[in-house]
C-alpha cells in the first residue's frame, strides 16, 4: 500500500467520527511496520484518549520503528489529556506523516517541532486538502473563538420558505428531510427564532437511528416563548435561551428554569446580539451550530458575517406571492456590489429534491 492509501485510512478513521468528539476535532491515526498495519485509532470522544494513543496502544511494542499516519498534526499540550508527540516518540516511532497542521494556538506547529528535536522523520501535507476540509468546524472555531454556523434551508425553486399564509409543510420530500435530522445529528447545537417556535411548535431532535440530538438553541428576545410547547417539556435534550428581555419577565424566568431551561441575557435590552450569543455558545463548548431560522434571524446571521456555509434544500415546486417568505430578508442591498458571494462546493439529487452546499465569501 502507498504512503496515499494509508493516510485514507487514517483519514476514513476520523471520518466516521463525525458529530461525536464535540469541540475537539476527529483525527484518525494508523501505524504501519514493515508493509503491516499494526495499529488504528480515532479520537472517539471529547475527553478522551487522541487517535495517536489509541493506536500506539493497539500496536504495543510493534510500534517501535513504524511509520505513523495521522490526519492532525500531533498534540504538543497538556489538556484533557498528555501531548501525542511526545508518546509517538516514547513509543519509539521512526517517521511520522502528517496531513493538516493543528490550527490550535496551543498546537501550532509545536506538535511538529517536538517530534523534530527527537529525531523523528516528519513529513506534512499527504491529502491536506482532505483533511482540512474534514475539521472546517473546528478550524474555524478553535481560532474564531465563535462556533461555525451552517445555514440551512428548504425552498420552493423560486426561493420561498412558505407560502403568503405562512404554510410550509412540506416544500421538501421525505428523503430530504431526512437527510436534514442527519445533519442535526452531527452538530451540537441547532439555532432557532421564537417565531418557529410558535410557529411549529418544533421538537428539534434528530429523529434518524441512533441520531444525537444537538442542543436547542432559541433566540428570543422578548421571552415569548409559551412553557407548554414541546421543546420545554420533551426533556429530549438542553435547551439554551437567548433573551434580551429585561426584568420584566422575572416570573415567566422561574418557571422557565424550573423546567430545566438555561437562560441567557444579552446586554442589548431590544435585540439579541448574534455575535455575543455566538462568544456565549463558543464559551459553553458548542463549535458547530445549524441555523434553521426564518428570513429575519437569517439575515441578522448572514449580515453579520456569521454563517460559514450554506446548505440549501430545493424542491421543484413554484409557490409565488409577493408576501410569501424567503430564507434571507433583512433590510436587503441596493446595488449588486453589495451581494454576499458565495462559492459552490457540491450538488447533489435527494429524491425530487437538489441539494446545494456553498460557501459565504466575505471580505
Ligand atoms: C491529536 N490527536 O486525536 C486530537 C487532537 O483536551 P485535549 O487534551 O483532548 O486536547 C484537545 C486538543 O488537542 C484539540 O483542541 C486539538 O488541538 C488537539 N486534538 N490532537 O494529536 C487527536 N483530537
Ligand atoms: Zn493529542
């Protein structure tokens, strides 16, 4: 097997990690000795063991003298756990291929340089395109200190969410929709405006098999939120609510709280300050968000510069009316120059459906 195929292994490893390591980023790891993979490990969950010492483990002492392939360039810090590099190095490794550097300011670079002044072969950059494209999430975060956003929405392929009386269920098909519970499930928290909650009276969960539900994040400015709708009283996971409101709203507080919702004020008294909420979430350990919000959330979000990536759901149907809603509102442009760019990065056919994923270009 060539250098190429192992590092698609490791690569593969983290992979399947998606969605579960939290604020950490997925890292797989493989080691080989004399043509045999003797070790595999992924980083399987925040806290926990790196890719790196997994595999180191599974080798025993058939990791002296191997070659590791890792995705992230090794650890140099003590966090949760001990620095990777200097395990890779304990255990007697001989080269090590790396694809992305950690962006992490406590990593660095550093990662490299320790394994360097051991004697260790380093080489970096084997598919790093691969896998700088497989944490974008944590890249972004771990240096923006605010959680990546990806916005998603369904519409109608004149660009409506609903139609002129509100209505929406159901622009998208089934197998779509589907695929939007998968996407829940891989991030940690899902961002809403209260106007879907009393709206829908959504649930938020990921009902796929062995979904994960991401933490219900509300936006809702003047605490309207009612204490009998489903997302306060399903227990299916934390809900987090961002509130400008002032104390006015002591008692509907109490009781908000004492059905285990966790509240926030931000300084704004009118309007909740995304950038604020973004540096509150990013503080509680929430790097990847979803943001399944209406037009008027939406454009507060995309006017700011905070969404990263875009994943839009497009049915074949044409719903018109100059009052039916659209995903991005706001006050709009006047001139084109003004337009957000974005860059396409895939297509693709769900059922009757066409899925769009681009990215936000900003300045
Ligand atoms: C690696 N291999 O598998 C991972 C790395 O709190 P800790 O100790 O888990 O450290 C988390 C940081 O370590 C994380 O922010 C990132 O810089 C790096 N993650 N590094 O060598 C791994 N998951
Ligand atoms: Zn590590």
């Amino acid at each position: 097997m060539s250098d190429q195929m192992y590092m698609k292994l490791a690569l593969e490893n983290a992979k399947a990690m998606l969605g579960q390591t939290g604020a950490n980023p997925i890292v797989g790891c493989v080691l080989v000795k004399e043509s045999r993979v003797v070790g595999i490990g992924s980083h399987l969950k925040e806290g926990g063991p790196h890719a790196e010492i997994h595999a180191l483990q599974m080798a025993g002492e058939h990791a002296k003298g191997s070659t590791a392939y890792v995705t992230l360039e090794p650890c140099s810090h003590t966090g949760k756990t001990g620095p990777c590099a200097d395990a890779l190095v304990k255990a007697g490794v001989k080269k090590v291929v790396v694809a992305s550097l950690d962006p992490n300011p406590k990593v660095a670079g550093n990662g490299i340089k320790r394994l360097k002044d051991a004697g260790v072969l380093v080489e970096v950059g084997l598919l790093e395109e691969d896998a700088t494209k497989l944490n974008e999430v944590f890249n972004f975060a771990i240096v923006q200190k605010r959680p990546f956003v990806t916005l998603k929405a369904a519409v109608s392929l004149d660009g409506k969410i609903a139609t002129k009386t509100t209505h929406s269920k159901w622009i998208t098909s089934p197998p779509a929709r589907e695929d939007v519970h998968r996407l829940r499930s891989e991030h940690q928290g899902i961002i809403v405006g209260i106007e879907t909650v009393l709206k829908d009276n959504p649930s938020l969960t990921a009902r796929i098999p062995n979904g994960r539900n991401p933490v219900r994040i509300i936006v809702d400015s003047q605490m309207r939120i009612p204490l009998d709708c489903n997302v306060v009283n399903d227990g299916e996971a934390p809900i987090y609510l961002f509130t400008s409101a002032a104390p006015a709203h002591r008692a509907k507080e109490a009781a908000l709280k004492e059905k285990g919702v966790h509240i926030f004020y931000t300084t704004n008294q009118e309007k909740v300050d995304v950038d604020e909420m973004l540096a509150t979430l990013f503080s509680k350990g929430i790097t990847s968000t979803l943001l399944e919000a209406g037009g008027t959330l939406n454009a507060a979000f995309l006017e700011q510069q905070h969404v990263q990536k875009c994943i839009i759901y497009i049915a074949p149907k044409l719903i018109g009316g100059r009052d039916a809603r659209s995903f991005f509102e706001g006050i709009g442009i006047e001139t084109m120059d003004q337009a957000i760019p974005l860059e396409w990065a895939e297509s693709s056919v769900i059922g009757p459906d066409l899925k769009i994923v681009a990215y936000p270009q900003y300045e």
